[in-house]
C-alpha cells in the first residue's frame, strides 16, 4: 500500500519574508510524490478546536480578528488566508492522528504548532493541532492514554501548559534550555540540553527519555519533529547533524515499533540556510516514518 502524507497546498501562505518560511511544507510535498499519496485535510469545526482552545481565542482566529497585543506575541501576520492555513493544519494533524490508529503510522507534511495554549497564540502557533487531535480522538473514544514527543529545538510550552494536570497525557520536551521561550512550562517529562549539544549527547538523552514515556503505556504517539536542531538551523543551537537527525528519527520510529504504540509524526520548527535545506530534512523524516529508503 502507497504511503499516506496529510498535505494541503494552502499552508504555503505568504508571510512577507518572515523567518517562518511556509513554502517548506510545498517543498517537503513535492519531494516525496510519487513515493507518497498526498491526502487534503479538511478544516475542524469550532467545536473541534474548543476542545483544546477558549471560546474568545477560537473566534479570534476564526474571523482573524486579532489585537495589536495578539500579534506581538504571536509574531506572524495574519490574514483570513493565514487563518485557514493554521486550521487545515489542525484538521491535518487529526486525519495523521487517524491514520496512525488505522494502520500504525501516520504523516503530516505540516502541524506541530506546540507554541499554542488555550487561550493565546504565541512563536509562530495560532492554534495546537497536537492537543485537538488527541482530545478529539479521545472524546471520540478511539483512545484513552497518548504521548506527545517533541523533539523542536524550542520547548514544546504551549502543549505543556494545554495538558497540565491531565494524567492521561504524557508530555515530553527535549529542547534547547536558553532559547524560547524564556519561561518555560511544566512538561511531564523535559529535558533541557546546553547550546552545542551534538549526536552523541542528544542520542543518549533520547534513548534514556524514550524509555519513560513508553512506560506511560500510551495507546498513542504524537512526534513533533522540529528540524531546528539541526547544526545549519538559523534560530537553534543544538548540532544535530543531518545524520544526526535521521538517527533521532529512527530511535523515535524503532520505539514505538517495538512497544506497538502508532505514531502520528508532525513536522514542527525548522530554520535552515533556505527553506530548501529545512524541506529537504522533513521529506527525509517523512520518508522515514514512511518505510521508504532515505
């Protein structure tokens, strides 16, 4: 069977040469077709998104209605065009959450929104399609525990905040500890590296940390897979390298094999040289995940 990625054309938004370089996501897509059958999203309801979100924050994005004070800390523009973007990208997010249930992989070329609480936007995340696929699903009845791995460069605070006190979600962030966000969230598990952490160090302290979120015995995994450790990363400073991250992909991807828990892999943070480059390492970790020879 062809390999599902969740893709829609409309996350390539223009941000105005912001640093969030959207046309990653086209780049990462076009990459992998003809390996992969690239499947549209729809967009949630608003109910779908009350699940993770407040009533004002959701109507907010909804109409595109935001204050000069949402922007600031949201810090990208926004547009009705913008807005469906980050939507369809929850919707993706959801239909990669199903198609990890159905078939024990699931692929999204876009998502990881893991900036995002309930009742703001903040570091480029409108909205956090990693806590409504989960609450969905599990109002849904289609799974009672899950995990989020995030493995940005950034910590995944938004998605932290989302779940705390929520014993049926595992939370666990690897990320720069001096980078955003300066006041960090509560995680149940995070793990903070130093700025030049390279592939030995980060590789042990995944291996380590894969083992406790794998005793959480989630009936689910979402992986943010951020880019941004990468060495070459503009706004990170981790050194990974493009080995590096293949191979943190891979221990992902073989521990969840092992312990038969489906993953739903979203693609997060990534920063490099030209969006090419940060395109290039997410079709390779899609690729990954997808079985296919990378």
């Amino acid at each position: 069977m062809t390999p599902r990625v969740v893709f829609s054309p409309d996350y390539a938004v223009d941000y105005g040469g912001h640093s969030f370089a959207a046309d990653k996501f086209r780049l990462a897509a076009e990459a992998l077709k003809g390996a992969v059958e690239l499947v549209a999203p729809a967009e949630p309801s608003r109910d779908d998104l009350l699940l993770a979100h407040d009533a004002a924050w959701t109507d907010k994005v909804l109409s595109s209605s935001l204050t000069e004070a949402d922007l600031k800390r949201l810090e990208l523009p926004f547009s009705p065009e913008i807005s469906r973007a980050h939507r369809l990208a929850v919707g993706g997010t959801v239909l990669a959450a199903r198609h990890a249930l159905e078939t024990g992989t699931g692929l999204h070329c876009g998502g990881g929104a893991h900036h995002a609480f309930r009742g703001h936007g903040e570091g480029y995340c409108a909205l956090n399609d990693l806590a409504v696929a989960i609450l969905k699903l599990r109002a849904e009845g289609r799974l009672s525990r899950a995990a989020v791995v995030d493995l940005d460069v950034h910590q995944g605070n938004g998605t932290a905040a989302i779940f705390s006190g929520d014993a049926a979600v595992f939370t666990f962030s690897m990320h720069q500890g001096d980078l955003y966000p300066e006041m960090k969230e509560r995680s149940s598990l995070d793990v903070e590296l130093r700025a030049g952490t390279g592939d030995a160090e980060y590789y042990d302290a995944l291996r380590r940390s894969l083992r406790a979120v794998m005793d959480f015995k989630p009936d689910l995994v979402l992986y943010q897979a951020g880019a941004d450790p990468w060495e070459k990363d503009r706004l990170g400073g981790l050194k990974l390298t493009e080995i590096g991250l293949l191979e943190r992909d891979r221990a992902v991807r073989e521990t969840c094999a092992l312990h038969g828990v489906p993953v739903a892999v979203t693609l997060g943070g990534g920063y490099g040289p030209t969006p090419a480059d940060t395109a290039r390492l997410h079709a390779r970790t899609l690729s990954l995940f997808a079985g296919q020879r990378v």
